[in-house]
C-alpha cells in the first residue's frame, strides 16, 4: 500500500532536511521553459493528457561530514569555466530556491539496509566510471511517449554508459532487484513514472502554483475566440 502526504508551508530547504534520506528518491519541476517542455512531453502518460510538475530525478545519498544532505543524479550543470555531463554528486542546497523548484517530492520505497547499499553503490560506480547525460535518450523517450506502443521496447536512441535523471534512478534501482515502472523499458522512464510507480511507498508532495496543461491552453484560446467574435 502506498501513501501520499501533502506538504504546504514549507520552503524547500526545510522540506528537504524533513524528508530527504539514504536511497529515497527526489523529484523536482518548475515554471521554467525546459521544466515546462519536460511536463508536457509527459502529458501522453495520463488519459486526460495533463501536464506533469516533474521535470527531474535524483537519489539521496544522505548526510556528509559537511552537515549537508547530498543527491547523487545524471544531470547536465554548466558553470562558468566547468561543465558536468552526467552522473554526479551534488548538495541538496542545488534545489533550495522556491521559486525555481516550485513542485518538490520525496519517495521512500522503503529499502531494507541491504538493498539501500546496493542502489548507492550502484550509483556511486556510474559516477567513478564518468557515466554520461544523455540528450538523445530523451528523444527516443519523448517518442515512446507518443506512441505507446513503444514504451516497453528498447529506446530507440539507446546509448551505452549514458543515462538522463529518471532512466538513471531507474537502473540503480534495478541493481538491487526493484523495478520502478514494469511494463516501461528503462530508458524510457521519465520523472512521471516514478512518481506513479505502483511498488508500494511513502512519498512527501509540496507544490506551488498551478501547472499549465493542454487543456487550460484549449479553454483559453476557445474563450479568447469567442470574445474576438464579439468584438
């Protein structure tokens, strides 16, 4: 069985230091463009075509020395003078701003010892071996969306030794026998799918404002027609 808590009041830091733990799961989204070019490719994934709040993915890792929560994730950051492609570590402080990361969640499949130790040591090797981000995945990802008969089969933009956020989170998960998203090929899992994953979970939600979906856009420019025709 599986329980959904909704969260409200917090900010993200304070949501994170409640929740955030070893071999839990995080997701993120927010009203940035790519954020929002993300959700809607996932609008396929549901009967009403709604739009989804889940942009990315991450694994915690837990608490360092530092005193921070830390998330391991495959994620494109670009700085100034230094870009990471691909699986890496990072301080949970990197989803704080509210404004940036207005939809937050926090899934405990709750992994016994054993298998919380594979899944870190799974993700921790894609990091030692320089795994990469992989754009073209998501393409093929985007596709088996649309049409969902090829939701089970091989992506068919597959690499080796790459992964994005959610086919990352996935296969780590798969290293200590858990699958995420049955019926769903691994690289072709997005943030969506883990956050209906049916495999029994707890999972934390705190979101803020309203999410644009295709079918607010259809009311909108059925409304601005019509008002145009009074004109």
């Amino acid at each position: 069985m599986s329980e959904t808590i909704i969260v409200e009041g917090l900010s993200n830091q304070e949501f994170f230091e409640r929740h955030a733990a070893p071999g839990r799961v995080g997701l993120i989204g927010g009203p940035e463009l790519i954020n929002r070019l993300i959700g809607r490719a996932q609008r396929h994934l549901n009967d009403a075509h709604e739009w989804s709040r889940w942009s990315h993915a991450f694994l915690f890792q837990g608490r360092r020395h530092d005193g921070h929560h830390w998330v391991i994730e495959s994620d494109l950051d670009i700085k100034t003078k230094h870009i990471r492609l691909g699986v890496q570590e990072n301080r949970t402080a990197k989803y704080f701003d509210d404004t940036a990361n207005a939809s937050v969640a926090v899934i405990d499949f709750g992994l016994s010892a054993e298998q919380e130790q594979r899944v870190l040591a799974g993700a921790l090797e894609l990091v030692s071996a320089g795994t990469r981000y992989s754009l073209r995945e998501i393409a093929g990802t985007v596709w088996a969306m649309r049409h969902p008969k090829w939701q089970p089969r091989e992506n068919l933009l597959a690499r080796e030794q790459a992964f994005y956020c959610s086919a990352f989170v996935r296969h780590v998960f798969g290293m200590a026998g858990i699958d995420l998203a049955d019926g769903v090929s691994e690289k072709n899992t997005a943030p969506e799918h883990l956050m209906r994953s049916v495999i029994p979970h707890t999972k934390w939600v705190m979101t803020r404002g309203e999410i644009p979906s295709s079918r607010v856009r259809r009311v909108v420019k059925r409304v601005r027609a019509k008002l145009k025709g009074r004109a």
